[in-house]
C-alpha cells in the first residue's frame, strides 16, 4: 500500500498511465463509460429543449451523438475549431469540466434573437466568434449548466462556475507540468428549423464514473419570458465593447517624395479648414466627424450617420 501511495505522489514513473488511472479511479471500462454518458444524453434530450423553449419561444432539437474517452487535453483539441468553449466547475461534483458548443449555433441564435425571421436564417458558416456573439455564448452556456447542475449529484445546492467563453483556436496551451487526466466527451447535436450544429461536455472521469444522473425535480420558479430573454439579449450586445477607428485623409505626396520619408518629417491633412474623419468598426464606416482637441486629448466630433442604428448593429454582431 505504501508503494501504491508513492506511485500515486509521484506520478508513478515507468507505470502505464492509463493503469495507474484505472487503480485509482479515473479511467472507467467501456461500458461503464456508455451508459453513464447514454443518462447524461437523456438529461439534455429531455430538458434542454424546455430549458430553451421556457426562456425564448424557441424550439430547439437536442440528441446523443456518441461520447469518447481519453486525455481531456485531447478530446477538447478532437473538437476541432469550429466551437467556442467555456471552462467550468461545479463544487461537491467536479474542480473542473469544459463545456463546448458550435459556432453556427450561436451565430444563428443572435439573428433570431435579434429579430430576424425564422426562415430567413440559412445555416450559418464555422467562424470564430465576435465579442458580441461570445457575450450570447455567456447565456447559451449558462442554460447547459443549469441543466447539467439539475441532473448531477453534487450535494450542497451550489451553481456551476463558468469562466468566460472564448474561441477553440484561443485555448490557452495545457500546462506541460500538469498531470493527464482522462476524461470522456458527450456529444450532443443541436439546432433548430434548418440550423444544425452540435454540443458537447468534457468531464474528468474521477467525477464522471461517480456521477448518478437523474431527472430534476420541478421547481416553482416562476420561467423567464421570451421577451425578458431577447432584451437580455439586446442589453447585452448593447454594452458589448466595440473597438472604433478613424481614418483622415493626408495631402497627397508623389511615391518620390514618400520614398524618402524619415523620422520627424510632417505629413499635413488634405483638409485646411475642419479636418474630416471617417469612424468605421469592423471595417465599415459609421460616422462622419470632425478632428479637434479637447484640452490634452485630441478627439472626434460626431457630425452625421454614414448608417442606421440597426445597420450599425447587424454589423457589428457579425
């Protein structure tokens, strides 16, 4: 026993790794692996759906798509670049799990959400995430952790803990001094009318293999609106941060003269009255200013609208 608890300390050089997760409870048999993921599926199938509906009027369709077992590491970089993810925990059940949903879906769910018809929405194509649409993953991944929270024994009524989302390609790189661990995927497709994309929860087996999943029991909490949602929604992409650049026009000098550009010389505006500025985000121009200075900050003065607010906005969520 002695010996054992060393090998465990240390790490257990020369010992196969997936042995020594085996002798001390971290790697679970195939089977075992399936039919705690197959209750897992049955939790989001059920009640992810409602979760959704309740809250949004939107009907969403969720079922299993197989899970897998390895190195989390790797099943999280298996998932490939086109999810956004979250790192979680959830006290009294797991000190961490990943939570991953495909891009697609959050772009198709910010259309509708913000009031584009359903059948006008085509599946959208795999991109990274903007700023704004992370923010809508902040709330897409707090429905799938409620729902995992309501299904887990995990004693002491404490919430799940989500890091803020952040695109697959942004994954931070795993510390190479951490020990492996093995964990298992649940895969899960999701989507609604023509929109198809997929879920998935990467969970450490040392919690996984002691998890009993059952059905929440009903609460008498009164359910969010679909109106109360969508201005979340709305609220949300309003106070998103949105990185604005100007853009003034210089007097034109021949290539000679730019070719011997240095340190120090001065360029002047083409403009010699009010100097024009072009405002633009995301590569489109928004606002038509004007150059000045405001005691030790130079700044822009807002003169008209190149585009309508929900021009602007439709923009800037994409």
């Amino acid at each position: 026993m002695i010996m054992m608890n060393q090998a465990i300390q240390t790490g257990a050089p020369g010992m196969d790794l997936a042995l020594l997760a085996k002798l001390t409870g971290g790697l679970g048999d195939k089977r075992t692996v399936e039919r705690i993921s197959g209750d897992f599926a049955q939790l989001y199938s059920e009640f992810l759906p409602d979760v959704f509906h309740s809250e949004t009027g939107i009907r969403i369709e969720c079922a299993y798509a197989g899970c897998t077992s390895g190195l989390m590491e790797d099943l999280v970089a298996d998932l490939g670049d086109n999810f956004v993810l979250t790192d979680g925990a959830l006290r009294n059940w797991s000190p961490n799990f990943v939570l991953a949903c495909g891009s697609s879906f959050i772009i198709a769910l910010m259309e509708l959400m913000l009031g584009a018809a359903p059948g006008n929405i085509s599946q959208p194509e795999d991109r990274p995430l903007s700023a704004i649409e992370l923010d809508l993953a902040v709330m897409v991944f707090d429905r799938i952790a409620s729902v995992l929270r309501s299904g887990v024994n995990a004693p002491g009524g404490f919430e799940a803990s989500l890091e803020r989302p952040y695109n697959a390609e942004d994954r931070p790189k795993a510390d190479d001094l951490a020990r492996p661990e093995f964990g298992v995927a649940i895969r899960m497709t999701l989507g609604f009318g023509s929109i198809k994309s997929n879920f998935a929860l990467v969970i450490p087996q040392r919690a996984f293999l002691k998890t009993k999943v059952e059905a929440p029991k009903a609460k008498n909490q009164p359910a969010k609106t679909q109106q109360e949602w969508t201005d979340r929604v709305q609220d949300q992409v309003k106070r998103s941060q949105v990185t604005l650049e100007a853009r003034i026009r210089l007097q034109n000098l021949t290539l000679g003269t730019i070719s011997r550009l240095a340190a120090g010389d001065v360029i002047a505006f083409q403009d010699r009255g009010d100097v024009k500025v072009q405002v633009s985000a995301n590569g489109r121009d928004m606002y038509s200013c004007e150059f000045g200075r405001a005691g030790e900050q130079y700044m822009v003065r807002v003169k008209d609208n190149i585009s309508t607010d929900d021009e602007i906005l439709q923009h800037l969520i994409g």
